[in-house]
C-alpha cells in the first residue's frame, strides 16, 4: 500500500506542475523528461546490443550461478509464494528458479499478459504443461488452466529488466507491464540481470518503481 500511494502522489505532483499522462510519461512525449527519456532510450539500446552478444552457453553458465545464489538466499527461503517471470531467449533463464521453488513446496505465480492495455495478469503455475506462446512469443500460461491470486499473498516478486542501476533503478522494454504491476503491491521486489546489465545511472521517471535489490551471476547489489 506504501508504495501505491508514492505511485499517486508522484503521479499527481506531475499533474500539478504541468499536464502530462502516464502514458505520456512513459512514452517519453512530455517535453519535461525528454531528456532522460532520451538518456533510458541509449542505454537500453547499448544494453540490448550487449545482451544479443552474450551466448548461449555463457547466459546458461550465468543463469545457473543465479539460481545457486538465489535459493541460499535468507529472503526467497523464507518467501512461501514467488510471483517469477518466464525468460526471453536473451533473459536470464528463470526455470532452474521455478524448479527450486517446485522442489521446496512454493507457490509459484507467473505473469500473462491482458488484451492490449499493457496490463498483467497473474496466474499459480504448477508444471510447465501448461504454458504456451502468448504475446512476443513470450510463454505465459494457457487461457483455461489460469487460476485467480490474490496480489497480497505475494512475498517475492522477481522482476526482469533491460538494464538497472545499484539504487535499484530499473529500465524496463518500454510498456509500462511491471511499473503497472508493481505499483499495486506490497512485496519484495528482485531485479534479476546478468552482470553487465547493471550500469551506473538510470535516469528515473516518477512512475517508475525501484528494486529492492538486484541479483546477477557475481551476487546481489
């Protein structure tokens, strides 16, 4: 709840200082943050670019040296339902994660995405028969075997990102899916990213929601 009401009033604070939209926030058309738009624009271009270098076996390499940090990691012990994204081809793999979270009896909560609103629902997933592609071709699980959560009952959240920064700053793909996401739930929040994703600065917008903390293959930030 804390962070939903420091989503409104950074949202309202905008519209008291100028007329801007969320959307047009996050779409970088408000001439006020076209600077840092542009700035967030470069860096995820750089980072992308990195990102389809990597190969394969160096980001399964890399994936397997996060999991092992992860599942000795205090925080996702303790966390009884892990709310995980499921990988792009160039993403951190996250199966070995929903695999150790299956393993110690979690509950495991994965994200689809609703109609064309840039909004996410969310969904237990129990075995991995019941995913298939959805939008992107990102897997996501199938209509008829989606099941209702409450967003409170979520401890973790582990979130993906193009590029964040060691204050927790995250830039996402540019839709907005997680900042919406995010905004109404109390959790812990995880940037998971492969080390050289991680940069020195991001210039944040105000709808943006900042990681608690972030986990590459050296460790977490």
């Amino acid at each position: 709840m804390k962070r939903l009401v420091v989503f409104l009033a950074g949202m309202l604070s905008i519209k008291s200082i100028r007329p801007c939209s969320f959307s047009a926030v996050h779409l970088g058309s408000c001439k006020m943050y076209q600077n840092d738009y542009d700035k967030r624009s470069s860096i995820r271009q750089k980072i992308l670019a990195q990102r389809a270098q990597f190969s394969a076996l160096q980001r399964e390499q890399a994936s397997q040296k996060i999991n092992g940090h992860l599942v000795q990691w205090p925080i996702f012990q303790k966390a009884e339902v892990v709310h995980i994204f499921l990988n792009q081809s160039e993403e951190p793999q996250t199966v070995s994660v929903i695999e150790s979270c299956w393993k110690i009896k979690k509950t495991v909560v994965v994200p689809y995405m609703v109609g064309n609103n840039f909004v996410l629902g969310h969904s237990p997933l129990t075995s991995f028969n019941q995913l298939q592609a959805g939008k992107f071709n990102i897997k996501e699980p199938i209509s008829a075997m989606r099941q209702s959560i409450e967003l409170e009952q979520i401890d973790l959240v582990i979130v993906p990102g193009v590029a964040f920064d060691e204050k927790g700053g995250r830039l996402g793909y540019g839709k907005g899916y997680y900042d919406r996401f995010l905004s109404q739930i109390h959790a812990f929040f995880l940037g998971l990213a492969f080390d050289f994703q991680v940069v020195d600065s991001i210039p944040q917008l105000p709808h943006d929601i900042p990681m608690d903390a972030i986990l590459t293959e050296k460790g977490f930030i």
